[in-house]
C-alpha cells in the first residue's frame, strides 16, 4: 500500500501538470462501509492542493429548489484536479426507492439521467472512477457495536443506522439494480469487497493507479526556451 500510494502522488502531480483531464471517485456504500476510511488511508496520497472531497446528504434549502443533479455539477472537478464524492447522486436512486420516496418510474428516469449525466462528464474530459464498498450484514452490525461502544467514535452513530440495518434486504436489492443499470462502458462500477479494511485500502489504491496509468499522462513541454532562461538566471546572480 505505501509503495502504491507513493505512485499515486507522482500520478496526481502529472494530471495537475498536463491539465487536461479531470478525476471523479465516486465512492458508495451501506453505512459504515469504510467511505471515510477509505479516503483517510488511500486518498491521503494527494496533494490537498489538487483534491476536492464532498458529501452529499439529504438536500436542504436552495438544493430543494433545483433539479437533484444540481448540486451534483457545480462540485464536478475542474481539469487537472480529482473530485470525490463521498456518496454522490446516486443516494437519490438510492435511499429515496428504500423509503418508497420515489416510485419506480420516477426512479428509471433518474437513473437514466444518471447515465447520460456520466456520459457528458466523461465525453467533456472528466474520469470517473466508481467503488462501491461492499461488506456483509455481520460486519455492519460489528462495527455499529463498535461505534456504540468507543467514546471517541459514539458521535458517529446516526439514529438512521439501527433502521437501515434493519432494511438489509431491501438496500441490497436496491444497490444491485441500481448498480447493474449504470454499470456502463465509460463509466463502470468497482465492487470492492470491504469486511477487510488493508484488503480494501490495498485495492482501490490498485485501482486507482491502474485508471490513472491509463490516461498516459504527460508533463507538459517547457513555453520557453530552456537555454535561454538558464542564461538569464545566471545573469541575474
């Protein structure tokens, strides 16, 4: 994992560089899946400078008076910088069918939108990386007993997580439908198998330089003559 992480800062540094591409991880999950884990081990391989991260929760306010993709492209990644979305749009095709917030038609428009949305960012320049965490009923009531049980972790316990626990089923059927039908071609999803937290660090951090490795990045060519600005910098000392 160090080795992997010490390539994905020089990786970084070569987008930020050639500035022509854009990095989009979209990380979803079940509570206490590992999101936060995930960008705290894996992720800190970044340059802050060049990495913006967002949480998408339930809208309020303004978001309320727009399209429910709105906020989703205003915290799209500019090019040569890498976007995370600690849970993202999909979380309105997602919690809003398990709580029956949406019926089924409305939902395949949306995750039509969805697809054509990740077409455009893709056709524009962005690369989107989706990881879904994926961990077992048992290990999600392991780490909610272990999150009631440590003082220093109980602020993390939500009154939602015991009742979304409960809906087991119903996220998992959720989650596979969701995920099958925007599994697409230029944006497919990762299925990280998560009970394990160095299992999981160590492959996303795989494929992460994998995705990376393939947009063949480039340090950009010097805008000016090298001998020239060496000249000058020994006149000037």
């Amino acid at each position: 994992l160090a080795k992997n992480l010490n390539e994905l800062e020089e990786l970084q540094y070569r987008l930020y560089a050639e500035h022509k591409t854009s990095v989009l991880i979209v990380l979803q999950g079940i509570s206490t899946a590992g999101k936060d884990g995930t960008i705290r081990k894996v992720m800190s391989a970044f340059n802050p400078q060049g990495v913006h991260v967002n949480s998408f929760k339930e809208p309020e306010g303004n978001e309320k008076d727009h399209d429910y993709l709105w906020r989703i492209h205003s915290a799209c990644p500019p090019r040569g910088t890498i976007g995370i979305f600690n849970r993202s749009h999909y979380e309105d095709v997602l919690v809003t069918r398990v709580d029956d917030l949406i019926d089924e038609d409305r939902a395949s428009k949306r995750i039509r939108h969805i697809n054509e949305f990740e077409r455009m960012l893709v056709d524009e320049g962005t690369l989107i990386i989706k990881l879904f965490l994926n961990i077992s009923k048992d290990e999600q009531l392991e780490r909610l007993n272990n999150r009631l049980d440590d003082p220093t972790r109980n602020w993390k316990f939500n009154s939602s997580d015991a009742r979304e626990h409960a809906q087991w089923d119903r996220y998992s059927e959720i989650f596979g439908d969701t995920l099958t039908r925007t599994n697409t071609e230029y944006a497919p999803w990762w299925i990280i198998p998560s009970n394990r937290k160095w299992f999981r660090n160590l492959v996303v951090s795989e494929i992460l330089i994998k995705t990376l490795r393939e947009l063949n990045l480039e340090w950009p060519k010097p805008t000016m003559n090298l001998a020239k600005a060496r000249k000058a910098l020994k006149d000037a000392t």
